[in-house]
C-alpha cells in the first residue's frame, strides 16, 4: 500500500516545475523589508556617534579627531540598530547581496568638513 503513494507521489512530481529558480540565470528579487549591508552618506553625516553607541556588535567606529566613520563588516550583524538611532539619517540598509568573503572587510569613510555659509 506504501508503493502505491510513493508511485503517485514520483508521477506528480515527474511533471511539475522544479519549486527552485535556477540561480544564475534568475537572479533573486530582494524584498523591501530584507537586511543587506550599511551604507553611509558622508555628505549628511555629523559624527555625533550615536550609530556605534548604538551597534550591539561594536562593529562601527566614529573618529572625531581625524573625522573617519569605520564599520568592520565581519563584526556587522545586519540589525539595522544604527539606521534606526541616526538623527540625520545619513544610514541606510542597501538590500543587496553581499558575497561572503574569508578576509577581513574593514571600510573607512573620510567625511567632509562642513562648510559654513557666510551671509
């Protein structure tokens, strides 16, 4: 009687799709609510420090003195916890794939000094 399922179960599957998408030649679509990587806009920010306060994972750095903002990717855990505290919104979660990596991924952004206008 156990075949007879297994038989029917064989034949129905024999003529459906496959219930996976063939990866290389159809790519993923990435919903909105997906956790990518951090991405800064150096432009906006203020560094006020509140993003590496803020990461559970100590994954970001803010440098004053020498005006660098610094996240360790290995260390980031992708909790949006830094987005979320930015008063100037100046992060942002990117939801695109990030390929793993074996090395150490460390990324420093310069920021700009603000210019003061005169009027």
């Amino acid at each position: 009687m156990g075949s007879f399922k297994i038989g029917g179960i064989v034949l129905s599957s024999a003529f459906k799709r496959p219930s996976t998408r063939l990866y290389p030649t159809v790519p993923r679509k990435w919903q909105d609510n997906t956790r990518g990587h951090v991405e800064i806009d150096p432009e906006q920010c203020i560094l006020c420090g509140i993003c590496s306060k803020k990461c559970p994972a100590d994954a970001l750095t803010v440098d004053k003195a020498a005006r660098t903002w610094t996240i360790d990717r290995m260390s980031c855990v992708q909790c949006r916890s830094c987005v979320e505290s930015c008063p100037k919104q100046c992060l942002v979660m990117k939801n695109e794939y990030t390929s793993p990596n074996v090395k150490k991924v460390i990324d420093t952004v310069n920021i700009p000094e603000k210019v003061k206008k005169e009027e």
